[in-house]
C-alpha cells in the first residue's frame, strides 16, 4: 500500500498539532493513515487504499459509513435551519422521550457534547445529591479525561495517572480490580458512610473488552443501596449498542442510579448525556443546586441525527442484525486462535469483540490487570500492521474494543476472519 499522501499530512500536522493528532489514541507508529472518506462498511484513506473498518469511529457507528435516507434527511434540514441557537428545540425533547421510554433506569435525561463531560457531570451530580467525596472505580476502567477518574493504584492507595493533576483529586478516588466482589465489600467497611458513588462500565470497553462475572453487578447494585452509594453505569460504549434501546442494564437485568451515555446516541455527531431517577437529576441546575451548564448541549443537528439512528435501527432490526453477525464472527475468530494461537482469547458480547493477546495459562480476562499482562507490544507492533497490509482497519491498540455495524455483512465477516487467520 502507498502511504505518501497520509505521510505528508502527518508531517503538517506535527507542525501544528502536539503529536500531530487530535485524540491521543490516533498516533499510530510510525504514522496513521489520513481518512479521507467513509464507504458502508469502509473507509478511504487520502491515498486511495481501501479498508473494512471495524473500528467504527471507536464505536458511535452503529450504522456504519453509509447513513440511511431518513437520518441523511434530518440531518440536512436541521443544519440547513441554522447550526444552532442557544435555544430549548422539539427535536432534543423527542430524543429525550425516546431515551426515556427505552433505558430501564432513565425517568430524566440532561444531553451535553461528550462522554467525557457526560461522567464529569455524573460523578459531580453524585456527590451532590449524597453529599458525599469518595468515588469508587474499577482499574482498567475507563471514562473519560477527567480528574476524579484518571487514577492508578489500588484501594485508597491512588496517585493520578497523568500530570497536571492534583493529589487531591485522586484522594478521593479508592479503584478496585473488576469483578472482585470481596474488593468492593472491603472498600464499603472501611468508607461507606463517605461514598458517593460506585462507577462502572458494566462492561469494560476500553480495556480489551472484560465481562461482568455472574452475579458482579447485581452485588454493586446491592452493597450501593444497603450504604445510600449510587450505582452509575458509564455506557458511553455499550449504551444503544448492547441490548438495543435498553442497553447494557437491560442486557444483565441490573438497574442503575444514573447512566452515562455517548457515543451511539449522536448518530456518529458529537454527544454525551446522563440518566437516572427523577429525584437525582433534578438536583441539576436548575431545578437543584449542582451546576451543569453547555453552550453547545442539545445540539439539533446531533439530537436529529441520535433520534433518527435510534428510530431507524429499532425500525430495521439492526441489533437483531449486528448481534447475529457478532456471534458468528466471535464463533468463527474461536476456531482460528485454536489453530494458529491457542492461548489467546476472543471476547466480546454483541456488535463488540477483540481479540487478546493473553499469555499461556492466563485464560479469558477478569479483570483490567488481566488484559494489561497480555502481550500488548506483540499485538500493537506485528499484528496491528499485519492486518492493516491486508486492508482491515482495527483500532490500534489492544485496549480499545473494535465493532460491527448495519453495513457489515457475512461476507464481511469471512474476510475478517481470513484475515486473523493470515495474520496470526
């Protein structure tokens, strides 16, 4: 493949740009390629070679590349109506219904412009409406670029995980392993009466993709209550791609006090929002006292885009569609790693899968620290490039998880597979 042209933009953009990239995650050795155009299930780069994307935006695309008419249509009115106006629209009403009547936990909806800022505002509405300092979160766990969560350490034993931050933000800040039920009782004995909540991706998304063990969630979503804790989810990730409308915690059954959303909710547009019961919410401004505020918040072009996606994808059997091809694409990666790396592990529920490099006798992981003593470098530095020669386009690390869309088809999938098979 000839890479020139994506070589020379890379080399004007480290003129301008701290890495050259706008996402750290972006800055793929020795240089990423430039996308120059989506197609269905590929991308284009701005030399013209051709990749099966199973990145997906790192997940946002549920439909894929090739928008549908009636979220094309929306779109354009709304953009053609204005770009915005620092005004209350129908349209961010209409999503907030549909949200509403679908997640399990969700009686009151506030939409902001990331996930990032969506669990910003979840941990402050958290300790605002308890009163209380201390945040519990899993390591491995992953959500957002914010103070309260960018930790490392074990317990209350925290330091921040990136300079630029306050100790201070990290003292409140206990993590726990995943899946580690004794871990969460030793953490409520020792601070209950100072937690404000417990928050978690009901499946780690950004981690290599790491399941909830039986039984895992329920138990947070019972020692939260027995302490007044509340139980966020973060489904920034699985949120309208897990389960359908209901997402994640209508897929495990288990109801959280407030959720984070992102991603899939904006129709591959900018988004982010928080859920939960009615009393918790309304403790934002300006029914309550806990400041959230955003200029951009309720975008009508990206609320046109969430409500169209979502209606289309309930409309056309979407999930029913991605679901199917996940199990068989999971199936079928399955029967490669037996034949060419038996000690590796497929993962993945739904539209979501990856592959981990995990080492001989390590198993499936359980937690993030399981997916970290994988062999990373070996899957980032041979593999990554191996399969993008081949023309995939995989998310670059062995962190982040990769996707299916409405564009994919088995035919897709054989490729993909093909493909594994070669590289490994």
């Amino acid at each position: 493949m000839d890479h020139e042209v994506s070589r020379s933009l890379y080399d004007r953009a480290l003129s301008v740009t701290p890495g050259g990239v706008n996402s750290s995650v972006r800055a793929i050795r020795p240089y990423p390629f430039f996308v120059d155009h989506g197609d269905g299930a590929h991308v284009v780069d701005a030399d013209g070679n051709r990749y099966l994307d199973v990145a997906m935006g790192y997940g946002p695309l549920l439909l894929g590349h090739e928008v549908p008419d009636p979220v094309r249509a929306a779109v354009e009115q709304r953009a053609g109506e204005g770009p915005m106006y620092g005004a209350p629209t129908e349209v961010e009403v209409e999503l907030a219904e549909l949200v509403v009547d679908s997640v399990p936990s969700v009686e009151m909806v506030r939409f902001v412009n990331s996930g990032t800022e969506a669990t910003v505002s979840a941990v402050r509405l958290a300790r605002g409406y308890t009163g209380r300092d201390k945040l519990v979160v899993m390591q491995g766990g992953y959500h957002g670029a914010q103070e309260s969560t960018l930790v490392e350490g074990e317990g209350d034993h925290t330091a921040p995980s990136s300079p630029g931050i306050p100790q201070a933000f990290a003292d409140h800040t206990i993590a726990v392993p995943f899946n580690d039920e004794a871990a969460i009782d030793r953490v409520f004995e020792a601070h209950g009466e100072d937690v404000a909540a417990v928050l978690t991706e009901p499946i780690l998304g950004n981690y290599g993709i790491v399941e909830p063990a039986d039984g895992y969630l329920e138990h947070l979503r019972e020692v939260t209550a027995d302490h007044g804790a509340l139980l966020v989810f973060d489904e920034v990730i699985t949120g309208f791609r897990i389960g359908g409308l209901a997402g994640a915690q209508g897929h495990f059954g288990v109801t959280p006090d407030v959720t984070t959303f992102g991603k899939v909710l904006g129709g591959g547009f900018p988004v982010g929002a928080i859920g939960g019961r009615a009393a918790i919410l309304e403790e934002f401004t300006p029914a309550g006292d806990v400041f959230q505020a955003g200029t951009f918040s309720g975008h009508p072009v990206t609320m046109a885009a969430g409500l169209e996606t979502l209606r289309y994808a309930a409309e056309e059997g979407v999930w029913a569609h991605v679901d199917a091809l996940g199990d068989q694409l999971r199936s079928g990666l399955e029967d490669v790693v037996a034949d060419r790396a038996p000690s590796y592990s497929v993962v993945g529920t739904g539209s979501m899968f990856k592959v981990i490099f995990t080492r001989e006798g390590a198993g499936p992981p359980e937690t993030g620290g399981d997916v970290k003593r994988a062999e990373t470098e070996r899957w980032e530095r041979l593999f990554w490039p191996a399969m993008k020669e081949q023309g995939i386009f995989l998310t670059p690390n062995q962190f982040e998880s990769q996707f299916l869309s409405a564009a994919h088809t088995e035919a897709h999938v054989e490729a993909l597979l093909e493909a594994y098979a070669e590289a490994l």
